[in-house]
C-alpha cells in the first residue's frame, strides 16, 4: 500500500476544469485573485483558446497580470477590472467551456475585499447563461473565513437547485472537519447540446 495524497478544494476544482477545457476553448476566470486559475487555463486553452479574468482589485490584476506575463501567455488572457457580476455586459451567452469562482479574498492582500452573496449570486445566474452545453461551473467556497459562511450557504443553496438532467451538480469536501468549515468545490456540468 502506498500512502494516498487527497486532493485538497482547489486541486478538485483544477480536475473539473482540466477534464473539461481542450486547446482553443474560451473559458472564464470570474475571480482573478493572484493569477494562480487564471495561469492554469491559459495552459490548458493554449495559444488558439482565450481566458477572461475579473477582479474588482487592481494590486490582484497586476498580480495576475505580472504572473501570466512571465509565463508568457498574457496575450491569450483579456482582464477586467469589474465585477464578476457584470460578466455578462462584456461575454456573450452560451459561448464558454468552463468558468470559475475561487471566492473569498485576494491571499496577501486586503481581507475586508471579500466576494459577497449577492453579488456571487447574480454572477452564478450570469456564468450559467454564458457556459457552453457540455461546459463546467465550478466554484470553490470558503466557509470558514470571515463572512464565509453566509456566502458559502447561499451558493450551496443555489448551486444543488440546478435542475437535473439538465445539470450535473458535484460537491467535494472534507466530511469529518465539519467544526472548522473546510473549504468545497462545487462543480456544475451542463449537459451536452
Ligand atoms: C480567493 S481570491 C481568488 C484566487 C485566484 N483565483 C487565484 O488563483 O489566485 C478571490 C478574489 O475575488 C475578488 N473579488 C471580490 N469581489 C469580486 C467581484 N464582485 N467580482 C470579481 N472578483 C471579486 C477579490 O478581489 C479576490 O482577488
């Protein structure tokens, strides 16, 4: 027997996308943060694909910014500094492979600048109008932060009401930690065309 590494929320919400997004695919980053998604499917879309980035903080586009740039993948990517709850001003519908929200704060940064219910609410309903049939939402959530909780709640809330067959809703999570609210990945697969 050999020791098993578990995945960690993340790492689950890099499994989801990974099995979702070829070469050439557009996706959507819908929390920027430090860059780390936003890096991981610019490689995974290619040269021929595009990754759209949003964040609401400049220091964590010019974070992820300075990460892609170094990476050498930066004109793949389009960053937004807005709201993800205004995606769907700036993306058509139906066009994307997979979208993700990695919620909470910018790690580093400032901790009050945190994603909020509504807001993350009104961005779901957006990100499941712009994912293409066959495409992933995934959204990782931090109940154990401060205000995270509530917005966790609410996104668990929302998230398991999706309609099957129509969506295929995964939940991932450490079950026997429950008094320190370890973070989840969610993932919601709309079914194929
Ligand atoms: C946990 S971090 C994201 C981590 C990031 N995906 C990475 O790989 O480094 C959450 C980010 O959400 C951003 N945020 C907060 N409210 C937002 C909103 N309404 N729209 C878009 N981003 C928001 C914060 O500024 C913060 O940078």
């Amino acid at each position: 027997m050999k020791p098993i590494r578990v995945p960690g929320a993340v790492e689950w919400s890099h499994y989801f996308l990974r099995g979702c997004v070829t070469e050439g695919d557009s996706v959507v980053d819908a929390t920027a943060g430090n860059g780390y998604d936003t890096l991981f499917l610019a490689k995974l879309v290619g040269e021929h694909g595009k990754v759209h980035a949003f964040d609401v903080q400049s220091a964590a586009l010019d974070s992820t910014s300075e990460r892609l740039q170094e990476a050498g993948v930066l004109s793949r990517c389009t960053l937004y500094h807005r709201g993800h709850e205004e995606m769907s001003q700036v993306l058509p519908m139906g066009a994307y492979a997979a979208i993700i929200f990695n919620l909470g704060y910018l790690p580093g940064g400032d901790r009050t600048r945190i994603t909020r219910s509504q807001t993350t609410l009104e961005a779901l309903r957006q990100a499941e109008d712009l994912l293409a049939p066959g495409g992933v939402l995934v959204v990782v959530t931090y109940p154990g932060h401060e205000g995270g909780w509530e917005e966790a709640s609410a996104v668990a809330a929302h998230i398991s009401e999706l309609e099957s067959p129509q969506w295929n809703v995964q939940h991932i999570r450490r079950a026997n930690l429950s008094h320190a609210r370890p973070p989840e990945c969610w993932a919601a697969v709309r079914r194929p065309a």
